[in-house]
C-alpha cells in the first residue's frame, strides 16, 4: 500500500536548470495538490487539480507548472529553477469531500529543493 | 488579511498535562472546514481532526479534541495527557466552502511544541 509517493526525496540543482518533482498517489483521489513550505509560511499552495486535464493555480504559482495527464500522477516543474525557490515541496491528495468524508488531505513525505 | 492565525510559534507542556494549541480563523463563508496536522522532526503531515463548521458537537480524536467557538471564528486543539511523542509541529488548517469546493487547504504558519519529561 504504497499511497502516495514523491520522488525525488532530495535534489540539489542550480539557477536557472529546470526541474520536475513527481507525485504518485494510488488511491484514484480526484484532488491533487502541490504545496510549499517555508519556514515562518506554514505551508502554501502552489497549484492543485480537481481531476485529470483540469489544474488551477493557488497562492504561489509563479515560476511553476504543473500537469495532469494521469489521475494517479501530477508532476510539478519548476522551469528555470531560483533561489527563491529552495524549500520543502509537498504532494497531496484527497477524495472529494461529502458529507461523511472529511476530504482531508494524504500528503506525500516531502521532496527537498536546494537552488544554488 | 490572513486566513488563519496560530499565534505561538513555540509552546512547553510537561509530560501527562493538556495542553492547547491556538487557531483563529478568518472566512465570511458559512460553510468551512477546520483540520490540525501534526508534523514530526521526521517532516511527514499527519491528519489529527476536523471539525466542521454545521457540526453541532466538538471534535474528537482520542487524546485529541476540539475546541471549536464559532463565534470566536477559534478552533483550538487540545491535547490531553501529553507524551513525549506529542513533540511536533502542529498546523491549523482550513478549507471554505461547502464539501463541492475540494480540498483546497490554507495552512497556519505553525506551533512547534515541545513535551518535557
């Protein structure tokens, strides 16, 4: 039961190079998402997606993209990687809420982003 | 404005005593839903409970509850009977809208706290 996987767990990476963080969830959930977190920021949405081939942005979306041509995956790419962006990338994802499902989120174990 | 507000960034509690850990919120929404993670050392997200916002009673999770006042747009968590593996840190979090709106979190920056033996 492997849920839900992010690889990889650490990467090191320079200015401008881009980079992809991959989430794998296999509980079929329709929301995934992408979130930051900083240290004095909690955590904060980057993007998140109600279902395959439908994706919108959150609270920090800029320098990022994301796609979702699978259910099961939302890869996350930073496409010039910057400094700004050294942190803690979590995935997550959750069922649709109903009145007897909380929709909490699963989350990933976290990948960590070094830009040099 | 933010959204939720968890105004101590550090709390101390000995072993075996409660504690509770602050939570305001901010929304104008009627229907919203409040959920605390828990973060060990070890950086994973674990779900604690959840409260929402039509739900007449308290949550409660066994040594984890609730302290929900609507009025006080508050949602504390308390923790009863610490134990030295309740050293984390704890995030509030919330989602607006009713259960058609997804899973779109906003997080707190966080209370870290700490069990004493």
């Amino acid at each position: 039961d492997a849920g839900i996987t992010q690889s990889p767990r650490y990467k090191i990476t320079e200015t401008g190079r881009q980079v992809t963080l991959m989430c794998h969830q296999t509980w079929s959930h329709s929301y995934m998402f992408w979130y930051r977190q900083d240290l004095g920021h909690g955590l904060r949405l980057i993007y998140y997606s109600a279902a395959a081939d439908i994706t919108d942005k959150g609270e920090v979306p800029d320098g990022y993209v994301v796609s979702r041509s699978k259910t099961e995956n939302f890869p996350l790419t930073l496409e010039s990687a910057t400094r700004s962006q050294t942190s803690v990338y979590f995935c997550a994802s959750s069922s649709r809420p109903t009145s007897g499902n909380t929709g909490e989120l699963f989350f990933g174990e976290g990948s960590r982003l070094t830009v040099l | 404005a933010q959204k939720i507000t968890q105004t101590q960034p550090g709390m101390f509690v000995q072993e075996k005593e409660a504690v509770t850990l602050d939570c305001t919120y901010d929304t104008s929404d009627p229907s919203y839903g409040l959920f605390w993670y828990k973060q060990p050392s070890s950086g994973e997200m674990i779900f604690l409970i959840y409260q929402g916002s039509y739900d007449q009673q308290n949550a409660t999770e066994g040594r984890y509850s609730l302290n929900f006042q609507k009025a006080r747009k508050s949602a504390n968590l308390v923790i009863s009977a610490s134990q030295l593996g309740d050293s984390a840190m704890y995030f509030c979090a919330m989602r607006e809208g009713g259960v058609t709106s997804g899973s779109r979190l906003t997080f707190g920056e966080g209370t870290q706290l700490t069990v004493n033996p």
